[in-house]
C-alpha cells in the first residue's frame, strides 16, 4: 500500500494551506456553475406521463405533491431484473431526511422502468421510505434517455432530473447521467442542481431566495421534526 509521506506539523500545515488556497478556488468555480445551471433554459413538459406508486396511479404534477420543485432519480432496475442496481442502491443510501429538501418546496422521488409489483418487495428489503415510482407503461425513462436502444436491447443508465411547476405547468430544468451523479446525494448538493437552487441571498440570478417564501440560508434549517410545510 502506498501511504501519505510522513513530514513534520510544519510542512503539513504549509502543504495543507497550500490545498486549501485550491479548494476555495475550486468553490468558488463551483458557485459560479451553479449560477449558470440555474441560468439554463427550461422546457415544457406536454406529454402525460403515468406512474404507479403506493397510492396507485400518479402524473408527474403528481410527483411534486403540491411542492414548486422536484427532483427525480433515474434508479436502473429493467423489468425483467430481480432487484434493482447495486450502484444505484448506494446511492439511494445516502439520501438524507427528505424534510430539508421539503422545507425548501423541492419534493424528492425514485422511477424506475420495473413494474411497481416488483419495486415494492425491494424496497421494503433496502428499509428505504422515499416515493418510489414505476415508470413501467410510459416514455418517461426513454424519453429522458436513462432507457437507451443499444445493439437492438434496451439498457438502463443511472440518472437524475429536476422539474419546476407553474401552478398545473411542468418544466424540465436539468438532467445528468452517471458521472455527473458523483458528489451528489446531500440536500446541498441537490438543491444545487435546481432551477431555485438553495435560495440564498447570495446565490445568482437575483430573485430566486426568496421564490418560496422560506428563510433563506442557515436561518432557515431547522431540526427535520421542526419544519412546518
């Protein structure tokens, strides 16, 4: 095994100075994206989509349940599977308490192309409570391309997509696939990927913190049985 070289207090905190001069680069660029992500154009979603969850039959207006935002992950279990994506497991895993993203009007859900039947007994294994949905007789996984045609077979690929309601209108925000889900899985790092974002005073374009009427910034987390929404 190859280990970290062995120096004194000194030069380790030299080196660590150094790094931290490049992290706050690093987050500084990061911000910046950010800003530029929440600057993308959105589309109109015209198509009704059917899923089927715990309470039956669901539209995608349906997922926001009755939230501003959502935030969609693309978990791959094909319909013929037995249990869905170990890969995709973990990082369900590490979802924290959905409250924080709720408190922010930003609902969370899984869709998978697996019939709802079939999702259910795994689910109950992982001792997951996030909505989950079966896109399973609809276009929706194809058409945000997490259910690809390859060499005449469809294959599934890891995903997440954000959604933005104008009262009874739904807009596709954003969309990334396999890599791009690297780091992710915080509500931070979530919220950042929306059109809203965090909604902090600082964040960029201007007019977004305030959009849901909720504290912005630290001031408004609260303890996830606080929260009132």
């Amino acid at each position: 095994m190859s280990l970290p070289e062995i120096v004194t207090r000194a030069d380790w905190r030299a080196a660590r100075e150094a790094l931290l001069a490049e992290e706050k680069a690093a987050t500084r660029a990061r911000d910046a994206l950010n800003a530029e992500r929440r600057g993308l154009p959105m589309v109109e979603i015209g198509k009704e989509y059917v899923f089927e969850g715990g309470d039956g039959k669901a539209t995608l207006l349906d997922l926001f349940e009755n939230r501003d935002q959502l935030v969609v992950y693309h978990f791959m279990f094909a319909p013929e599977w037995e249990a869905g994506c170990r890969s995709c497991s973990a990082f369900l895993d590490q979802i924290g308490h959905l409250a924080h993203l709720r408190a922010r009007g930003t609902s969370f859900a899984a869709v998978s192309r697996a019939p709802y039947p079939r999702i259910l007994p795994f689910k109950a294994r992982m001792g997951w409570t996030v909505p989950w949905y079966s896109s399973y007789v609809s276009d929706f996984n194809t058409d945000f391309e997490v259910t690809l045609e390859h060499d005449g077979e469809l294959v599934e690929r890891p995903g997440l997509s954000c959604f933005l309601r104008d009262h009874d209108r739904v807009f596709h925000t954003y969309s990334t696939y396999e890599r791009g889900l690297d780091g992710l899985g915080s509500t931070t790092s979530l919220l950042d990927l929306t059109a809203l974002g965090r909604q902090e005073a600082w964040e960029r374009p201007e007019g977004r913190a305030t959009a849901l009427g909720a504290p912005a910034g630290s001031a408004g987390v609260r303890y996830h049985d606080e929260y009132e929404y």
